[in-house]
C-alpha cells in the first residue's frame, strides 16, 4: 500500500508540471484582447514562465537540504496553486506576477523530480523517469485539450478557467502529503559543490541540450494554436491539435527512457527524436492545413523522447540524490533561461515578418543545434 501511494502521488505531482503552462496557448488570443497585449507581449507570458523555470531552480538544492526531497516537491505544489490563482486575477501586473510565481514552483518542482526518482527507485531509473515524464506530458495534453472546451461548458471566461490548475495541485499536495511527513529532511541532499558541476564539460552538453530542447518546445506551447488559427483552423480544433502533439509525446516520453536508460550512449535516440522534431517544423511550415493531426502527432513524439531523454541523461549521470540534485538545477536552470528566448524570439519575428515563415525556419535552425549539443551529451 505505501509503495502504491508512493507511485500514486509521483504521477499527480508530475501530472502539475505542465498545465499551467499548456493551458494558458489556447486561450492566448482571448487573454491579448481582453488585457491589450500585442503578440510579444503574448508570448512573454510563457516566457515569465520559462525565466523563472531558469532563474528559481538554482535555489532548489538548497530546500533540499534544508527540507529534503519530498518536502520541497510538496512545497512547489502549494507554491503552484497559489500561483495560477494570482495569474487569474484582474490586471497585467497580476497576471505576469503570477505568472512569475506558478514559473517558481514547476522549476523547483522540475529540479527535484529526478533527485526523487533516485531516491525512490534507484534501481528503476528508466521505468520511473518514463512514468513521471509521461505524467508531465499528459498533464499538458489534458490542459491544452481542455481549455477552450472547459469555458464552453462552465460558463467561465479564461481567468476561471486558468484559476482551476490550482485544483490538481492542491490535489497533489493532499495526496504527497504522507511522503513529506514520512520521511525527515535528508541531511546528505545538500548542494554538491557547484564548482566541480561547473569544471565538468559534460554539465555544459546537458544543460545546453536541456536548453535548446525546451526552446524548440516552449516555442510551439506558445505559438502553435495562433499559427493554425491564422491558417483558417477554428480555435477550438487549434487547442485539440496541440493536445494531439501533448499526447503525442507520451509515446516519446514513455519509450524512450525504457529503451535507452540501460545503455552507456543515448546519442542514437538523441539524434532520431530531434529529426522527428525538425520533421513537424516542417510540416507546419510548408503545410499547415494539410495533414495537420500528422505533423502533430511526428512533432510530438519527438519533443517527448527529447525532453525524457534529457532528464534520464541527468537522472544517470548523478550517482546519488546529491549530484543528481546539483547536475539538475545547473542544467534546468541555465536551459530554462535559454528556452526563455524562444516565444519572445518567434512572437517579435511574426510581428516584424508578417507571417510565419522565418520565425518556423528559425525553429529549424535550433533543431539542428539540438542534435549537435544531444550527440554531445548523450555519448558515453
């Protein structure tokens, strides 16, 4: 029964990761209008977010040793609720600000989630890591499939809807709860020291994959809905076809750590998984109405396996909750603030452009940066 618990409560916490987030692209269009943002501005909602992924996850090893794992993982899910109700009230201050906090919680939430893996399941690395990445993604699936639809049937304008991601955080805390107060705060999860993480070139591969990775990710969170509403696509079948890329991506997450944690190498899953990424950049660029479910469920696997394949990359190169904890919060934090480039990047090219052919080609040029910076990491 406490192993069950103990799965249980991994799969909600990890299901908290991304809806804030996913939730928030289909209902872009109707927050601009309603606030009176411009398409940069938009974006630099995603992008608070991304910041602080980058900015506040340096801080997680020290909760960590203050609280221990568990603690710190129930501490960023009550962190994230208050979040996303902060984000849902009146006025762009409010909105960016907690925008700002909910960016808080997944990073230090994104930073302990392998240290808690190696704590839990240290023989089972790769089966746990694909269970909580495919938690993470499916979460996003629900949240980007469920956003328009939700306000259709609740009667509620994006704020309401927006504010619910505080009911499946909450819900998680409840259900980690006894994990937090089972276990006491571990003295020995403390910050490694960073001058070591920082000598070490392979840290650099990681964190710059980690990075690039998550651009080419955040760029399509953000932007995918409104490029396919300008092809013509309803908003309504916009969010079903980002949920189809999110669902997508558990097929990544799910089989790619199963199939590459027991190996010394990952460069060859490295390599396929970024040529399926560039492969639904491309279709989105030269035909975006044609085929659509195709490009998506291609782009999704791809960013899956890539995203699982960086935090097993992480996960196996940390020999114990310590240095996973350490490697994690460089990689993620340094990685985050690079993929806080990308929304901003791609929503001021479409507004200097016209249209969304160079911001997709420069998407492309960062798919061929991954696959140099992923050879790199995952070799042996």
């Amino acid at each position: 029964m406490r192993f069950v618990l103990l799965v249980a409560g991994l799969v909600l916490a990890a299901l908290n990761l991304r809806p804030a987030l996913a939730g928030i692209s289909p209902l872009l269009d109707e927050i601009m209008t309603d606030v009176g943002l411009t398409p940069a501005g938009g974006g630099a909602i995603t992008t608070v977010m991304v910041v602080c992924l980058g900015v506040c996850g340096v801080a997680t090893p020290v909760l960590a040793r203050r609280l221990g794992v568990d603690r710190t993982l129930l501490f960023g899910l009550l962190l994230l609720a208050a979040g996303v109700v902060v984000r849902s009230l009146d006025g762009p201050v409010l909105l960016y600000g907690g925008a700002a906090v909910a960016g808080t919680a997944i990073a230090i939430m994104n930073v302990v989630m392998p240290a808690v893996v190696k704590q839990h399941f240290p023989d089972r690395v790769g089966l746990f890591t694909s269970v909580y990445v495919s938690a993470l993604v499916l979460g996003a699936a629900i949240a980007s499939g469920l956003a328009i639809p939700m306000e259709r049937w609740t009667g509620l304008d994006w704020r309401g809807v927006s504010a619910l991601a505080a009911v499946p955080a909450l819900l998680g805390a409840l259900l980690w709860l006894p994990q937090a107060l089972r276990r006491r705060p571990d003295p020995q999860v403390a910050t490694r020291p960073f001058r070591a993480i920082l000598r070490n070139r392979t840290t650099w591969y990681i964190t710059a994959f980690m990075g690039v990775q998550s651009l080419t990710f955040y760029v399509t969170l953000a932007w995918l809905p409104t490029i396919f509403l300008e092809s013509g696509v309803t908003p309504e079948h916009a969010g079903y076809l980002l949920s189809l890329s999110a669902l997508a991506q558990v097929v990544g997450t799910f089989g790619a750590p199963m199939h590459a944690g027991g190996r010394a190498s990952q460069v060859p899953h490295v390599l396929g998984a970024t040529a399926l990424t560039a492969t639904g950049y491309l279709g989105v660029l030269l035909a975006p109405t044609t085929l659509p479910w195709l490009w998506m469920i291609v782009l999704g696997i791809g960013q899956g396996a890539t995203l699982a394949l960086a935090l097993l990359i992480i996960t196996n190169r940390g020999s114990d909750p310590t240095s996973v904890t350490a490697l994690s919060a460089v990689a993620q934090s340094v990685g985050y603030v690079l993929a806080a480039i990308g929304p901003v990047l791609v929503g001021a090219l479409r507004e200097s452009s016209g249209a969304w052919t160079v911001p997709l080609l420069t998407g492309l040029v960062f798919c061929g940066v991954q696959a140099v910076v992923g050879w790199l990491a995952a070799r042996a």
